[in-house]
C-alpha cells in the first residue's frame, strides 16, 4: 500500500517534472528548470524508497531472498524508469544540458506510469527456473542499458528537431535554446558508443545463465532475435558515426531503430517469446 | 525612502558633460558625497552614461541642484541644464530600465547590467550603500538578468553577420578551435571575418583570385592567405566557409563539397554564400551534415528578429514595471512598517541576492 502510494507520488513527480522541463523548454524560464530538478530528485528519491519496501515484501517469500524483484513489468518498469531519471541526473544535468529533460523526462513520467497503472504490483515466489543469481545479472544490466538508451533516444529525437531545425533556413527561437548540433550528436553517440557493450555483456550473460541451466546458450527465441537485430543496428550506427563518418539525419534514423528494437523486445516478450515470457508476471 | 536620480545618458546631443563625468573616478564622487553627509549613493559611469543615485530617510532634502554642483565642482566644468532628474519610483523604474537594457543605444545589450554590478560594487567597497540602495541595487540585478533568460530581448541578432555567427554557434557550439575559410577578400568578406574573429574562431584562411588582397586580408586578422586554386582542398579543414566572389558561376559545385565531405571525417559544413551571382550551388544544402544560407536566408532571420524584437520590449517592460511596484511596495512599508519581506525568489548565478542586507 505505501509501496504504491510512493510509486505514484514519483510519477506525478516525474509528470510534473515533464511538464515543468517542457516549460523551460519553450519560455527559458529559470525557475521551470529549477522545479524541475527538484521534482527530479524528490521523484528519485521516493521510488527509492517504494523500491526498499518493494523488496522487503519481495523477500518476505524466503524462496525470493536475495533475488532483485525484477521478474514483472512492474519491478523492471519502475527500475528503468528510476534508472532513467537517475541517467538524466547524472548526464545532462551535470553538462549543463538540463534543457533536454522536455525529451528525457517524459520517457520516464511513461515508464513509471504504465508500471503503476497497467502492471500487476502483486508479488510471488519466483519460478524454480528464475532463483539464480543470474537473475540479477543479466535482466539489471539489460535494463540499465535499456534507460540508458531510451536516454540517447532523448537526445537523439532533440538532435533531429535542431537539425530540421538549420536545415529548414528558417530556425525557430526554439533552435537556439537546444544545445549546439555538435554538442548533441556528441552527447547521443558517447551514450551509444558506451552502452553497446554493456547491452552486449548483459545478453552475453544471458547465454552463459542458459548454458548452465539448459545445456544451450542459444534457443533462437524471438526475443533473442530480436536482441541480435537491436545489437545490429547500434553497431550500425557505431559504424556510420566512427568509422564511415557519416552525420546528419542518417546515424540517428539508424539508432532510432535501435531504439524501437527495444521497446518491441521488451514489450512484445510475452507475446511470443517462451523462455523470455516471465514478464508478462505469467 | 528618498531617492534621487541624477542622468546623462546617450540622448543628450551634447555629449560634454558625459565626457566630463567620465573622467571623474566614480571613487571620488562617492568619497566626495560621503564627507559631505549623504549616508548612501551608488554612480554608475561608462562610456555613454554617468548616473547617480542618491537615497536618504524620507524626510531628508536631497535636492537635485546641490548634487550637480557637486558633481560640477569635481568634474570642474559647467555640467549645464541636461542632466535627467528622476525621484523615488520614477528613480526605481529607470534604474531597473537601464539593467535590463532597454535605456540602451542598443536596446538588450547586455553589457550594462556588468557596469550597473561594478557601479554597485564600487559603493559597498566605499561603505555608501545602505539597506535601501542594497535591496533596490540586488533588485536591479536580479531584474536583468530575469529580463535576459526570460524574454528574446539579449537573443535574436539584427544584422546579418552577426546571425551567421549564430547560427555558427547553433551548429558548432562555441568557435573557439573551429577554422573559417574566407573567399574572396571583399567588402563583406571583411565584415563576416570581424565577426567570426571576435568570436573564438581559432583560423582564419583566405583565398582570393587576387592574391595580394587575401594577403592583406589575413595579415590584418591575423589569418593565413592561401592560392586560390588550392581552396578545395581547405574544405577538408575548415568548418564555415564565407563565399562572396565575384565569379560569374558557382565556384563551390556539388561535386568539389561532396569530394570535401566525404574527407572530413563527418564533420558539420557549415556554407555561407554572399555572392550575386551565387557562388555556392543550391544542390549541396541536400548533402547530409551540409548547411547552405544564401544572404536572402540570413536577411530574412534579422528581419524577424527585429520584429520579435518589439514584442520582447514589450515583456522586458512587463517585468520591469512589476518588479519596481514590488519595490515601491516595500519602500512604502519602510516608513509605515511592518516591513515587508522582499524575497527574491529567483537567483542570479547560482547565488541567492536574498544577501543579509546590512543598515
């Protein structure tokens, strides 16, 4: 009851924040953007605490002990929606670029409020299959990534405004309150270029769990699949951005895909994945 | 309270005794006044405006003439009749006017609000403020800077090389490190070198058919002349081009920019063509990562600019004349108490003006 009270709050908290940074982005009002930070971090600090209590009810099931309560939508949900805001804290805020929260922090207003409206809070004993400790391996490094790349995803929708932006001839007030283009292709590929690997180790993880459980590290189910399509295209963009030097609209179309591999992983798991259903709280 | 404002700004016509005034150290004038029994006074002194505020109980005369004498007398010349005299809100309003820049030659320029600080600065070190030109001066400031975040007035460039430095900025962050390459060493080309140099641009390349022009071009910017038939391959080092030549055909083509930026490792381009006839082919604006402005482009942002730029006057105003009543408000309340708390709820620079206010 106080886990959801807690949850709730930080999502109005994160709405509000959305709101306020949506503010400062059309007027450039200070005190938006201080409001905003504010919300930010009183939000972080109660999904804090909803988490504790979360994991004290999670582990109140002694088969649960020492297993992080992310094995439903609303445990991963609300991580990455923390993770997320945490990122945006720690990145943006820190580079003096708290302009982009207008495309950061609604992402994780919409995380945490399809956790505590749409997913089912309640709790259970984990599945026989699931009590491993690669349980907080490989789903907490995934999702990390995972915010990490809704981040970029921030950055890289406020990348394409500002380069329609200058290639329209006609920018817009708009067009010099976000950051430089240069400063924003710089901020979404070190976002991408340091996540990939950390996205490549968690379903590296992912193998080696299923090695040891099944005797196979590759089942060849769909969320697999489409985890190899969604390495396939950050690697993409690596490569365009890096190597073939390309810039402009074409690298951040190519990671924007990357982006909706994710949410279809994530979200279409338990539709038609089988060993990667548990999602769906089934 | 008593205020007095005594001002000769750029509206006079005779500029004499603003010049005299000048050449008075603010210090002088404020140790002059203090020996002489006024308690708090604050001048601000720069090149176009000498202003001086002078604040007292509100009983206290303090009157306007006695102040010129002095200022007369230390100047040592006849100040004459131009001197703007303003009291108590009239005061308040102006001042907070003159921070936000809109008592400017050129309305916005945000340099004042650093001399309105220094004129302020240079009182609290002489000991002349006391609590009433402490709060109207922290308000002053915190009004300039609200006025330049909050409304378009500081942004928004009104003359055409002045938004293509801007739109430089917009693409590249700051200039400082970046390259420009100049060709042709006209009139404009000139003009647009100034303003990249004022701004960071670590190198200046010139080419022009002529070489002894782009010689004398770079010399004066401290850049570097380079063959004409060589520019080509600058492209692959520079990141804005200025093109004002007067070829009769383009002489940046499709095929010489994209050769240049498939070199550049992906770096933004950003072109800027001044010429008539062009000098720059339309088509390569198409190339990714590739930003062609022609003069009619950069013409059309200063023209809306400059008519965004009556609206932001509009909502500088807005903010003044509230700001000034809250003061008036607080100045009433001096005298017939309880005193009211003016908190300033923003801050400026990450500090709080809501400083102890000392007296």
């Amino acid at each position: 009851m106080i886990k959801m009270v807690l949850s709730w709050s930080a999502f109005a908290l994160y709405a509000a924040a959305s709101v306020a940074a949506l503010h400062y982005l059309l007027t450039k009002n200070e005190r938006a953007s201080r409001l905003m930070l504010t919300f930010v971090g009183c939000g972080l600090v109660l999904q804090f605490l909803s988490f504790g209590i979360h994991l004290a009810a999670f582990w109140a099931f002694p088969e649960n002990r020492w297993f992080l309560p992310i094995n439903n939508f609303f445990g991963a949900l609300s991580y990455m929606s923390f993770a997320l805001a945490g990122a945006f804290f720690t990145i943006e805020v820190r580079r003096h670029l708290g302009i982009l929260g207008a495309f950061v922090l609604p992402m994780a207003a919409l995380g945490l409020g399809l956790a505590v409206i749409l997913a089912n809070p309640e709790l259970a004993p984990l599945e026989p299959k699931l009590r491993s400790y690669w349980l907080n391996i490989h789903p907490m490094i995934l999702m990390t990534a995972y915010a990490t790349f809704t981040n970029a995803f921030g950055v890289a929708l406020a990348l394409l405004i500002q380069e329609r932006q200058i290639k329209s001839r006609t920018p817009s007030e708009l067009c010099y309150r976000l950051p430089s283009l240069d400063e924003l292709d710089a901020l979404n590929s070190r976002i991408i270029a340091i996540t990939l690997p950390i996205l490549v180790l968690g379903l590296v993880m992912g193998a080696v769990w299923a090695y040891q459980s099944s005797g196979r590290a590759w089942s060849g189910d769909a969320k697999e699949i489409m985890s190899l399509v969604t390495v396939g295209f950050y690697a993409a963009f690596i490569w365009l951005r890096y190597v073939s030097g390309r810039r402009g609209r074409t690298p951040v179309y190519v990671s924007m895909a990357g982006f909706a591999c994710i949410l279809l992983t994530f979200f279409g798991a338990g539709v038609f994945s089988d060993s990667h259903d548990y999602l769906g709280g089934k | 309270m008593k205020l007095v404002c005594l001002s000769w700004s750029h509206r006079d016509r005779v500029c004499a005794a603003r010049e005299a005034l000048a050449s008075v150290p603010v210090e002088r004038v404020l140790l002059e006044l203090k020996t002489r029994g006024f308690a708090e006074a604050v001048a601000v002194s720069t090149c176009n405006r000498f202003e001086l505020y002078v604040a007292g109980q509100a009983d206290q005369d303090l009157a306007a003439a006695g102040l010129v004498a002095i200022l007369e007398e230390l100047a040592e010349t006849s100040l004459g009749p131009q001197a703007e005299i303003r009291e108590d809100a009239a005061a308040v309003d102006h001042l907070l006017a003159v921070a936000a820049g809109l008592d400017s030659l050129v309305v916005g320029e945000t340099e004042i609000l650093g001399q309105v600080k220094t004129g302020y600065e240079k009182a609290m070190a002489a000991g002349m403020t006391g609590k009433r030109l402490n709060v109207l001066f922290q308000r002053a400031l915190f009004v300039g800077k609200k006025v330049r975040t909050e409304t378009a007035l500081a942004s928004g460039s009104l003359s055409v090389p002045s938004v293509a430095v801007q739109l430089a900025e917009t693409i590249f962050g700051r200039l400082e490190g970046k390259c420009a390459l100049i060709l042709g060493a006209g009139a404009m080309s000139e003009l647009a070198a100034k303003h990249l140099a004022a701004r960071g641009v670590s190198k200046l390349v010139v080419a022009n058919r002529t070489w002894d022009r782009a010689y004398q071009l770079a010399a004066r910017y401290q850049g570097e002349a380079v063959k004409w038939e060589t520019f080509p391959a600058e492209l692959e080092r520079a990141d804005v081009v200025i093109s004002s030549t007067g070829a009769p055909a383009a002489v940046l083509t499709r095929a010489i920019v994209s050769e240049a930026v498939r070199r550049r490792g992906g770096r933004s381009l950003f072109l800027i063509d001044i010429a008539m006839p062009r000098d720059i082919e339309e088509s390569v604006h198409a190339i990714d990562g590739v930003y062609l402005y022609r003069l009619e482009d950069l013409e059309a942002i200063v023209a809306k600019n400059m008519a965004s730029r009556a609206e932001a006057v509009a909502a500088a105003r807005r903010i003044v004349d509230a700001k000034a009543a809250e003061f008036a408000a607080w100045a009433r309340s001096l005298s017939s108490g309880p005193e009211l708390s003016l908190k300033h709820a923003d801050r400026t620079d990450g500090r709080v003006l809501d400083a102890e206010y000392p007296g």
